[in-house]
C-alpha cells in the first residue's frame, strides 16, 4: 500500500462527525489551506499480543496537538478526553487493528487575507489509514542511506519549532525530495549554525563508545517517539547527552538511527556516502528497536501506561 492511498480508510472524523472518506473536504480558500497554519499530529495504533488495539502514547500527541493550537492561539472546545474518544470511534469505525492516526487543526474559509484574529475557532479533523514501515521493510531491517540536504532548518527566532505546523514542513517535503532524486532515502538537516538537527520527519541519534547523543531540543521539535527512546535508553542504564553534533561526528559514529512516529525506530546505514559503523543495524540500535516494538506490543507491563485501549 503506498503513503498516497487512501488505505482502506472507510471515515474520517470532523468536528463531532464521521464523514465518508470521499466527502471529507474543505473549502479551498481555507485560510489555514492559503498560509501554511495548519496544525497537526501524527501518531499510531498498534495492535498487542493479546490481540487489542492501542494507541501509543495518546495523552502526550493530543497534549502537543492542543499545545500548537496554543502558539497559534486558535480555539478549541475538544478536550483530551473528547479527542481520544473521537480516535478509538475512528478506528473502529473503519474496522483497523492497526493504523497511523492524523489529527489536524486548521481555520476554514470565514477569513480573507493575513489578518486573523486571536482566539479563532479552529476546525478539527481526525483521519486514519494503514501504514507499514515509513522506510519499508528492507530500511527497517538493513538501515536506510541519508544525505545532508542543502535546506536548513529555519532560525528559532522565526519559526515555532516547538509547534507541529503545516508550513514548517515545505522545507522537510523539499529536503526529503531532494534526497530521493540523489538516491537516498532520507535527508538530514543542519540548524542555522551548521549544526546536526534532524531528519525532514524524525529525530536523530548517535552512539559513540556506548554512549547516546542527540541534538538539544531549540531547532528541533521535540519528538514523543524521542522521549520514549530515551526513556528505555535510560532504564537500559545507557548514557545520554544532548548536545550540539557536527556533520563530522555523524560520520565517525558507531550508530546512527532515526526516531518518529511514522519511522518508529530505524537505523541509519550510510551518510553522504560514509559507511556508518559496520555499515548495517548497530546494537544498541536494534536492541531500543526490539523493545520499542515489545512496548507497544503490550508485552512489557512497565510502560502500559503509554497504551490507550481501543
């Protein structure tokens, strides 16, 4: 199934409402459509060993997601509560044990030209498909080839790189564009200073002598899959710094690896060309992988409190 198809999706939830998949439209003057303000999410449902459906770390997406609208200032009536009520109706709506889970915040077509008012009410959407591996089988198990891209990520001082915005990612869609027509399969951008701040969709890490580095979170959005691996990282008891990387300790490290929502936990093989460690999956690496997967498969008690049931 590829990222473009509508993956089985029977509805989509608007506003209170589950709309067939075909009508679930807005106005093409939407002012969030026009500007680029969009807010959105992203995150999964994961089917358990015993057969359930859960959604991974739920409280913390819908609390980012509220969170964007904030730093927008639009408004919203839907609580925590009504959103995940909203998702586990979705899901089942559409018959998944599985399925990626995209709410989106956005203004409709009530206000012409950059002028927006405070406090505008904000329509929202919650859509659902299937999604396999974000860099497909072959990436997740080998690991995936990465360039640095040309694009950077923009100044902090005008950007809400905290915000997960619909206009922050023109930059990533070129980025990732960029790299597929080098023949990679994903791209690696710097911050304003030159150093390492992540992938067009997903935070980075690198171990050097067992040791976990990660960029500091001011350029990059703080990511919930990132926390989480850090979490098992740090109950593992590995060490972890967050500090500026340059290109150059990308090339020297023992492992590099991806983390996001879409692309879970994946291992980076090659860098502009440079053989990462063995130039395969790294250890640390594919163990915070496996239990990343044992996580929201339900099979390890300590975190059920990550897992929504369905």
């Amino acid at each position: 199934m590829t990222q473009n198809s509508k993956a089985d999706s029977k509805v989509i939830w608007m506003d209170g409402k589950l709309v067939p998949f075909e009508q679930a439209t807005i106005h093409v003057l939407s002012h969030s459509f026009q500007y680029g303000g969009a807010v959105f999410e992203g995150m999964r449902a994961y089917e358990t060993s015993k057969g359930e459906t859960a959604i991974f770390r739920g409280a913390e997406h819908f609390q980012r997601f509220q969170d964007s609208m904030k730093s927008l200032s639009y408004a919203t009536h839907y609580s925590l509560m009504d959103l995940t009520k909203a998702t586990c109706e979705l899901i089942k709506a559409n018959d998944f044990k599985e399925c990626y889970i995209r709410p989106v915040g956005y203004i409709d077509d009530g206000t012409r030209g950059l002028k927006l008012a405070s406090n505008s009410k904000a329509n929202v959407t919650l859509a659902s498909w299937k999604w396999g591996k974000y860099m497909g089988d072959d990436g997740q198990k080998s690991g995936i080839k990465v360039r640095i891209s040309s694009y950077r990520r923009p100044d902090i001082s005008s950007a809400m790189t905290w915000a997960k915005l619909s206009g922050n990612y023109l930059t990533s869609v070129l980025a990732r564009r960029e790299a597929t027509d080098c023949g990679c399969d994903e791209a690696i951008l710097l911050d304003p200073h030159g150093f390492v701040a992540e992938g067009s969709g997903e935070n980075l890490f690198i171990v050097k002598g067992g040791v976990l580095f990660t960029p500091p979170t001011g350029y990059i959005l703080p990511g919930i899959t990132r926390d989480s691996v850090m979490t098992l990282a740090t109950d593992m008891g590995l060490k972890i710094r967050e500090e500026n990387i340059t290109r150059n300790q990308l090339y020297l490290a023992d492992e590099v690896f991806f983390t996001g929502t879409a692309v879970e936990v994946t291992g980076i093989r090659e860098i502009d060309g440079h053989k990462i460690g063995d130039g395969g999956i790294g250890p640390i690496t594919k163990k915070l992988c496996d239990t990343f997967f044992k996580v929201v498969r339900g099979e390890l008690p300590k975190y059920s409190s990550w897992l929504t049931k369905v």
